[in-house]
C-alpha cells in the first residue's frame, strides 16, 4: 500500500464512530488545512456562483454537505441532508475519494452507476473541472493535522489498514465459501447469479466505452 494511498477501511470505521461534534471538527480542520494547500482550487470554487452539493456515502451513517460560490467553501457534516440542494453525489466512500483525487474516471463511474448524481449536473461538472486542476491527496492533508507527528500517524494507519484489510479478506473467503456450498445445492441459482455478475461485468466495461469515445469525440466536435 503506497504511503499517501487512502486508507478506506480504517477511515469507515473511524467515520463511523467519531461522534457529530469531533466529525465537525475534524472536517473543518481539514477544510483549512485543503485551503493552505491548494489556494488556487479553493479560489476557483469561491469565484462560483452559489451552490450546495450533498454527498452521500452509501457505506457510512454521515452524509456532508458542500457549499462553495460567493465566498469561502465548506464541508459540514450531517445526519440528514436538506431539501434545497443543488445536487447530490451518492456512492462509496472509496469511490468518492478516488474522484475528487482525480484517481478515478467519473464518466465510467456515472454509466456504470457506482456514482449517482442527481440534481443540477452542471453544478457537478464545474466542481468537476475545478478539482482536474488540482492534485488533492485527502490522506496526506489529513495526517498533516498531527503536525510534527505526521510520519508516525500515516505509519500507524497504514498498519492499522493493512490489518484491517488482511481480517476484511478473512471475513470475505469465509463467507464466499459458504455461499459457494449453499449454491451447489441450488444449480439454478448458481447460474442466474454468473450471469448477472457478466451482465454487470459487461455493463461496465460498456460504460467506460462510451466514456472513452466521448472524450474522443465529444459533441459538436469536427470529424
């Protein structure tokens, strides 16, 4: 696991237990710290008109809402999100991460459904252009907050995600094993869940097509 990577299961089950108070705080901490380190991002978005983003990660009890345009952004978390947003992105954590670090490609993401957008699309595409201008490393701007203490907090996580990971793979044979012995007594069931694995297998592989022909060929563009 390289040393910035993402530790995805150690931050669900830290999220995931952080009380409303410590979340916000950690989150506006973080926020500051995004802003010190890419000034350039955060003036884009502020130049923005107003607008509110939900984000939505499936594998966590938090929700967040983002507000950029007409002055400073902000994160801030929340069990619920409101009415009046502009858009929502709803997907994994991991998922989620890996987009706004530009580590992922949305338009594969958004056709193959791992990521839902709802809303005011063109909201998500300007947020969008605005962090490919950038290379944000959330781990990295994360452990910075421990100050002299940085190294051997990403050392300690990284250890922590790697043993986490190594049960998580554990947890995951011994299921599938099961399952598999479950299956074997229902032939028909076995097959329809293969053929929905390479109609799901194949439905993303179409996406990224169309996303890859896309960028080649957008609209409007001169053949």
């Amino acid at each position: 696991m390289a040393e910035t990577e993402f530790p995805v299961l150690l931050a669900t089950n830290v999220l995931g237990l952080l009380p409303a108070p410590a979340l916000m705080r950690a989150t506006i901490l973080l926020m500051r710290r995004l802003g010190r380190t890419h000034p350039r991002l955060f003036r884009a978005l502020a130049a923005h008109k107003p607008c509110t983003i939900g984000i939505e990660p499936t594998d966590l009890r938090h929700r967040f809402v983002l507000r950029f345009g007409g002055g400073p952004a902000s994160l801030v978390p929340t069990s619920t999100l409101e009415q009046s947003l502009n858009a929502c992105v709803r997907g994994r954590l991991a998922t989620l991460v890996g987009l706004l670090e530009g580590r992922l490609d949305s338009d594969a993401l958004f056709f193959s459904r791992e990521v839902v957008i709802t809303g005011d699309i063109e909201a998500i595409v300007s947020l969008r252009n605005a962090l490919d201008r950038e290379t944000v490393n959330v781990f990295k701007a994360a452990t910075t907050l421990f100050g002299p203490g940085e190294r051997a907090a990403r050392r300690v996580a990284l250890m922590l995600e790697r043993r986490l990971t190594a049960a998580h793979q554990r947890l995951t044979m011994g299921h599938e094993a099961l399952h598999t012995a479950r299956r074997e007594e229902h032939p028909v069931t076995a097959y329809c869940e293969r053929v929905e694995a390479e109609l799901q297998a194949l439905r993303t592989r179409m996406a990224k097509i169309e996303a890859q022909t896309r960028r080649r060929n957008p609209i409007g563009a001169v053949t």
